[in-house]
C-alpha cells in the first residue's frame, strides 16, 4: 500500500509504503491508517494506491 501526503516539507507529495497489509481491508480501517499517518506526519493524506504482487512459481 501506498499512501501519499501533502505537507509544508513535501508541497509535491511523499509517498510511504507499508508492506504486508492484509488483501481484505475495510474502508473504516483505510481511513484510520492514513488518519494515524496524517497525525504522524502532520501532512495531509491525498491518495492510496493498493498494490497487489502475485507470486508466480516456475518449474
């Protein structure tokens, strides 16, 4: 998951990665994660990209 704020120190935007979020999450929780971010941060939350890799096996 890719999360990209907006601040003072980043007018353009910085993104945080956070590796192994569970596939299955709710709205409610997006939003508490890029709220704590936010609070973290003191920048403001502008989007979220999921990222989705796939594992693939060769023989």
């Amino acid at each position: 998951m890719q999360v990209t704020m907006v601040g003072d120190q980043h007018p353009k935007g910085v993104n945080h990665l956070f590796n192994n979020v569970s596939q299955q999450f709710s709205n409610d929780q997006l939003t508490s994660l890029t709220q704590a971010v936010a609070l973290l941060t003191n920048e403001k939350c502008v989007g979220v990209n999921v990222i989705v890799t796939d594992h693939v096996t060769l023989d």
